[in-house]
C-alpha cells in the first residue's frame, strides 16, 4: 500500500515509510480476515456443524460462545507478546504472532464436525479459537508501534491509521470468501463449503511474512536497547505505574469494539433468524459498510492529527448513543436501501470514527519501555469484554424478551463510558514519543 506523501519528508524515509506501512498493513488484513471469517461462520454455520444437539437458540449461543473463547484469549495474546515486545523488539513479533493465527486458522477449516468425532469437535474447535485469540491479541500492537515508531510526529495519526484498514480490508475478504461459499447449494455450503475461507488463508500467511520478516527494526527501540533501559517486566511495570492510562485505553476502546461486533455478528444473526431477511443482502451490507471504512478511516486519522485524538472519540461515542434506537427501526423496515444505509452509517460513524485514531492514539498514552504492553493489553481487555460478549448478550436478550430495546440501552451504556474515558484522557497529538 502506498500512503499519501509529502514534501516535508524526504523521498528515502518515504520510500521506507510505505514499506512499512505495506507490510503492517498487510499482516493486519491476514489477521482480520483470519478472525472475522470465524465470527461469520459462528452466525451462520458452526451450531449445526458443531453443536448440533442444542435447542436453535442454545445451539447459536453456543457457537457464539466458541467465538467469544477467541476474545478472552486475546488478553493473553496482548500480555505476552506486549512482554516480548517490549522486552526483544516489535519487529520479532510481527511475523511470530502472523504466523501463530495463519496456522489455526487453516487447521479450523481442517476440523472434522460433531457427525464425525462427536464431543472432540467442539473442543477441538475451542482450543484453535484460543491458540486464533492469542495470536491477534499480540498482532495489533506489533503493527501500530511498527508504523508509529517510524512515522513523522505530525502524521502519525493519518500512517498508523492505515494499520486500522486491515480491519475492513479482511471483513471485505471475509465477507467475499462468504458470499462465494454461500452460492453453494445449502447442503455443499453446510458440509464442506465453510471451509474454503479457512484454507485460502494460507496463501495469504506466506505473503504476509514475506512482507514483515523485510520490515526494521523502530529507531525508538532500537535507542531504548543500546542504552540498556529495556523494562524488566513491562505488564507489570505499565499496570502498576500507568494504572490511569490503561484504564483510560479500556474505557476508549469498549463502545467502538461492541458496537462494530454488533454489527458483524449480532446484526447478521438478528436479521437473518428473527426478520427472515436474506443472508446475502446482509453480508453485502457490512461488504459496502467496510468497503467506506477504506476510505472513511485514513480520513479519521488525518482529522485526528489536525484536532486531536480525543475529539474524535467525543464525536464517535455520542454518535453511537444518538444511533443506538434509529439502528434496528431501519433494520426493521425491511427496506434493502434503509438497511444498506443504515449498517454503512453505523460502522463508520459508530466505529470508524474512534478506530480510525486508536492505531496512533493507544501507543500514544505509554511511554516506550511499556507502550507495546500497554497498548495490546488495554486494547486486548477492552476486546474481549466489549466484543466478547456484547452479541452473546444481545441474542440472549432477543431470544428471551423478543425485542431490541435492551440491545439499544446496553450500547448507549457502553458509549457512556467510551465517552467518559475520552474526557478523562489526555491529548497525545504531536506529543513526543518518549
């Protein structure tokens, strides 16, 4: 990916800068692309595949479950290799934490079903999941320090943001991989069709460590190393010396997280089980949703380097509370450009808005012996509370009162602490790394 240039950069550092960008870029669309291709097959597929002697609703909710397993191992995932980065370099991780996703997710499309093997395929499939949770948890933080540390201070909100469309990028390779499986007859598409999206990402993996094994080294790690201030246990000395900071990342990240989930996962589910819409005509909803984030979130960060980080969450979390309710009554027209709308508007007002900055923003809030453990831990927490379990919550509260009511509440509590964590933080634009 070549990034927008500029004449106060030399033609060299450019040259290096969209290097860089490429290759954590492109690790990042792996990534996503190897998580989300599992969040839509947890909507659509993996309750008959894997969990078949459940009720419907015990059924998806279990499936949703193994999902979520994903998210409560990414913690782990940003705790670890935030250590390890830290404490060895940012670019080791990158290609470590590729190569640690890429792999279970080829082997889930692998996975003999619960016909075959009975109980051992849920577990199985759990225990990728996790290995899947671990791997992403680590990956984001690795590729924002990567692009941060090399960037210019007055655009290091517009080049880390570049990191964030690998987020769109692989939910538009998901969902393509998807809509192609899903032309199959109901019953190839059922047994084995699903599994096409797993396996094709292994020709992405290989690119994408290619890619990143040719990125250096960031010149701010590098001076930390040769001066010997290198943190001994940098989880520990973030979580005990920046406590304010770390709190502040998970209260800024938890509104954006849930609600874009909502709209992959739980949006999907709803429509297609309890409004009988199309399945198709909801993935090309979040297809042309992520499709303006390519656009929509390079825009974000470049806003974010000329008023700030902190106003764009402001705007980001009232947007969400104003659209929580307008959300469903579009969905529910049953009308194909109302619901078309509204998702694009959702995802990129809703969450584009805050992600578009996070990439520079989180980083931002640590200083550099911890900021690789600060930024994925809080970044990682935040994730598996908000994305976690907010499409478990809200399928529990239709499948048991039958309306929106409570999922629109829940997410204007949310953007009610996303936006209190904004006022409490402090602005990081042009702000030296240190």
């Amino acid at each position: 990916m070549t990034v927008a240039s500029t004449t106060s950069i030399p033609a060299l550092q450019r040259s290096k800068m969209n290097s860089v960008v490429f290759a954590s870029c492109f690790g990042t669309i792996i990534e996503w692309y190897d998580f989300l291709i599992y969040a839509t097959a947890a909507a659509l597929v993996f309750n008959q595949a894997f969990f078949p002697t459940f009720d419907p609703l015990a059924g998806t909710l279990a499936a949703l479950g193994s999902y979520a397993v994903g998210f409560l191992a990414r913690p782990l995932g940003g705790a670890l290799f935030g250590h390890f980065g830290d404490r060895l370099g940012r670019k080791s991780m990158l290609v470590v934490t590729l190569f640690v996703m890429g792999l279970s997710t080829f082997l889930i499309g692998l996975l003999p079903t619960y016909a075959s093997i009975g109980v051992f395929a849920p577990i199985l499939l759990i225990a990728l999941r996790i290995v899947q949770g671990i791997g992403l948890g680590g990956e984001w933080g690795g590729a924002s320090l990567t692009v941060l540390e090399h960037a210019p201070a007055d655009k290091r909100g517009l080049y880390a943001s570049f990191v964030q469309i690998g987020f769109p990028v692989g939910l538009v390779l998901a969902s393509l991989a998807f809509a192609l499986a899903t032309k199959l007859p109901s019953a190839d598409f059922a047994a084995w069709g699903w599994r096409l999206p797993f396996l094709a990402s292994s020709v992405l993996l290989l690119v994408g460590i290619f890619a990143r094994s040719r990125v250096p080294e960031t010149p701010i790690f590098e001076r930390i190393q040769a001066t010997g201030n290198l943190s001994k246990n940098p989880v520990l000395e973030m979580i005990r010396k920046d406590t304010k900071s770390f709190l502040i990342a998970v209260g800024l990240k938890l509104s954006e997280v849930s609600w874009v989930y909502m709209l992959t996962v739980f949006v999907v589910l709803y429509a297609t089980t309890k409004l009988n819409l199309p399945k198709q005509l909801m993935l090309d909803a979040v297809l042309y949703a992520a499709l303006l984030e390519l656009i929509s979130l390079p825009l974000f960060g470049w806003l974010s380097d000329r008023i700030g980080r902190r106003p764009m969450y402001i705007l980001g979390a009232l947007f969400t509370i104003a659209f929580a309710f307008p959300l469903f009554w579009m969905l529910e027209s049953k009308s194909v450009a109302l619901i078309i709308t509204a998702v694009m508007i959702a995802m990129n007002f809703g969450h584009g808005m805050m992600f578009g900055p996070e990439s520079a923003y989180f980083p931002e809030l640590f200083g550099a012996r911890v900021r690789y453990s600060g930024a994925s831990f809080g970044f990682q927490v935040s994730a598996a509370l908000g994305g976690g379990f907010a499409p478990i919550i809200a399928t529990a509260m239709v499948g048991y009162f039958g309306g929106t009511t409570g999922v629109s509440i829940m997410m204007i509590m949310l953007a009610l602490i996303t936006l209190a964590a904004a006022i409490a933080a402090r602005e990081t634009k042009g702000v030296p790394l240190v």
